[in-house]
C-alpha cells in the first residue's frame, strides 16, 4: 500500500485511540468509489452487494459522473483497513472505477 496513505491511515488510528472510548468496537466503515459510466458503478455496487456490503448511495454525483458509497460493519483497526483499502483497490481496478478512501463514526469521550 502507499506510504502516503499508510501514514494518513495510521495518523487515524491514533486519533480514534486518543478519543473513542471503544475503539474495539464494531461499526460502520464507508468506502467511496466514482466512475464515468453508470454501467461501471452499478457493477461495482453488486460486486459489492454480493460480500456482504449495504450500499448507501449508487448514483449521480455532483462531483464526478457517478458515485458508490458502501458500507460493512467492522474494526476499524489498522490490519482490518489496509486489507479491505487493498481488496476495495483490486475492485477498483477490475471494474474500471476509482476507489477514493474510506471513513468511520467515532464516538468521543465524554
């Protein structure tokens, strides 16, 4: 993986260690992906569909033509990121699509 992405990755992690109360805890994870056809982001979202993932949004985009947000419940722990980031890249690749990173909720302290 990118060691620029590596280091943006690992700069949050410590943040949701420092703030998030359990960051152990399962949650969802969104991965982002945008594509110049419908064709290529509606394969996308049932390659997605199919392990396991809920899509949130597959459409137009204001920003790029189309765009693919979905979501799994997970850990959001560093091992766990960088596999599904290098799985959501492969796809990427073989569907012709941009994966564009990933988010999570994190809870903070009280």
């Amino acid at each position: 993986m990118n060691s620029i992405f590596r280091k943006a990755n690992n700069k949050l992690f410590q943040m949701i260690h420092r703030i998030d109360p359990d960051p152990q805890k399962t949650r969802p994870v969104t991965f982002w992906f945008y594509a110049d056809t419908e064709e290529k982001i509606y394969h996308t979202a049932h390659m997605m569909q199919q392990k396991g993932f809920v899509i949130a949004y597959c459409g137009k985009s204001a920003v790029r033509d189309f765009l693919l947000v979905a979501e799994k419940q997970l850990v959001p722990g560093p091992e766990t990121i960088l596999e599904s980031c290098e799985q959501m890249k492969a796809l990427a690749r073989k569907t012709g699509v941009i994966f564009d990173g990933w988010e999570t909720m994190v809870m903070m302290n009280e």
